[in-house]
C-alpha cells in the first residue's frame, strides 16, 4: 500500500484550507540552538484553530467530500485533537459530526469538541476502542467514517504544515516531528522532500508506545502493547498508508520514556513560553537529549503539534 503527493498536490491542499486557518508562526529559539549547536525554530501550531494542526486535514478532505457523504454526517474517533479539528471542519462545510473519544479523554478536550457542534460519544480506554466503536456507528447510521490519520485527503492537508515550513525557512536542514498514528510525520515527510530530497526527516515517538519504530525495525505493521500516557503518542498500530510513507521519506525515528517528554513539555513552557501539550514537546525533548545526529549549525525545525493541555493529568504527576 504506496501512494506519493507531489509539492502541487500541497499547494492545492494549502488553497483549499487557507480561508480557515492561520499560517503559523516559525519561532527562533536562541536557548534551544544554544544548548544544542543547531539553528533552531519552533512549528508553533500550538497557535492554530482549535490549537493543533488536526484541523487541517478535515478541512482538505471535507472540501472533497460529495454531497451525499456530506448529507449522511461523519463520524471519527479521536483522542481529543482529531475530535476538534473534525468537529469544527464539519461545522464550518455544514456537516454532523460524531465523534467517538475514550473514556479518559481530557475533559477539556471533550467539551471543546461539544462547543464545536460535534455529538460526542465515549467509549473504551485506548484510541483503538473508541475506533471499533465509531465503526459500528457507520453500520447503523450510515455516517462516513474519518480516519484520524490514516487517510490520504487527511495526510495531504495535515501535510501543509511541512508546505508552510519550507515557504517560511527554504534553507532548512531537518525536520523532528511527534508520531501517534503517523499521518503528520507522513504529510510533512512528502512535502519536506518534495521541495529538498535531502532535507532530514526525523520522528519521535515514547519509548513507552513506539508502534512506528517497531513496525519500521520490522519492516511490517507491528501492532504493540501501549504504555505511554501522552494522549497524542498513545496508539498500538500506525497508520499502513502513513508506515508505507515513513518507510520511505522519513530518515530516523528517536525515543525517549514519557518522563523525558513531559519534563521537555515544562521547559517548552518556561523557556520559550509556549504552552505545548505532551506529544507536541517530543521534538523539543529529543534536542534537549541529544538525540538529532546533524552537523553543528544545521537549521532544524521542530514541530509544536498542539497545545491542549490536560492540566489535571499535569497536577497528578508525580517523577521517582
């Protein structure tokens, strides 16, 4: 399972969502390239609509949809930012949309997705449970289901990101970017290298939940026991659309244990005064810890996926 987007395939993307979001900052970060030896700057999607990049997707694939799907209504599930972004995309095209998130869904995460409009359904402990059960929702009502990440409209749009990276900051070295399900890494990946085949592509992911790096090592879709708590990071399986792409435009994949991560997301907060939820700090904390092998003074951008902090999780941490 192959397919490739070419860098007229993002601009058309771009073209179809611009009229919805913002084009987000890329910030310095003169601490981060001290300690690190790179030129740094930071992704802030921390700033986008609903505060992660998951509203791009929707958008791209929703602008796409015909009628009759739309008439039907969508349905997705999500550990909170998919569930945003879907629901505000459907508000905005005219569409319902319900969305099937887990139990333990940050509960500022679920009533965001309500004040977009989406009916919100709760069900299961893990991603893959609110999933199953979004797909029995697709049987009985005839909503069409929307992938959180492994989907091609949806990779093409959360891949503007990458487009707006490389319009901003042409000269860029390297990329680090978080992976859940993979479909960030991939949109980002294709449009990174379509505008510099030589342009590193690096991922991350909790050494507690590393789905991707196993599948990769692999060399197939490994399906693992899941142990990370960061929301964003949590999934057993990646994507196969999106592992087909890693496989072939994403140069390493790093990890670190939650702690790291999370320590990462505090510093984030204090150091460059982002507020950047768990998954959206990987990138940081793989530099902090240095694990991006390039050359002193290369210009590296990491991407701030989100800022939807669960600050209760936040309160109730407590490291050995």
């Amino acid at each position: 399972m192959t397919f490739s987007l070419s860098l007229p395939d993002y601009e058309a993307a771009r073209a179809r969502i611009a009229p919805h979001i913002h084009w987000t900052p890329l910030l310095d970060s003169h601490t981060l390239g001290e300690l690190t030896g790179f030129e740094v700057k930071l992704k802030a999607e921390c700033f986008q609509k609903v505060g992660s990049y998951k509203i791009r997707g929707p958008l791209n694939k929703f602008a796409q949809m015909p009628e009759a799907d739309k008439k039907r209504g969508v349905v997705c599930s999500s550990a909170g930012n998919h569930a945003q972004g879907v629901a505000l995309a459907a508000r905005i095209h005219g569409i319902r949309a319900v969305v099937c998130m887990a139990t333990n869904a940050t509960p500022a995460k679920v009533a965001a997705t309500r004040a977009y409009g989406a009916e919100v359904v709760l069900h299961g402990s893990i991603w893959d449970e609110a999933n199953e059960k979004a797909k029995e929702l697709v049987e009985k009502e005839g909503l069409t289901y929307v992938h959180p990440f492994d989907d091609e409209q949806l990779i093409a749009g959360q891949g503007t990101l990458g487009l707006e990276v490389v319009k901003d900051w042409p000269q860029i070295d390297a990329i680090v970017v978080p992976i859940g399900g993979g479909g960030l890494i991939a949109g980002v990946a294709m449009a990174i290298k379509s505008h510099n085949p030589n342009c590193k592509v690096i991922g991350v992911e909790s050494s507690d939940g590393p789905a991707m790096q196993a599948s990769v090592k692999a060399g197939a879709l490994q399906t693992i026991e899941c142990n990370t708590i960061i929301d964003g990071l949590r999934v057993r399986r990646a994507g196969a659309l999106n592992f087909s792409v890693v496989q072939r435009y994403v140069d390493d994949i790093v990890t670190l244990p939650d702690k790291d991560i999370f320590d990462a997301m505090l510093w984030t907060w204090e150091r460059c005064k982002l507020v950047c939820e768990g998954a959206a700090a990987a990138p940081v904390a793989a530099m902090l810890h240095g694990l991006i092998k390039m050359p002193k003074g290369s210009k590296v951008v990491g991407v701030i996926s989100g800022g939807n902090v669960n600050l209760d999780q936040l309160r109730g941490l407590r490291w050995n």
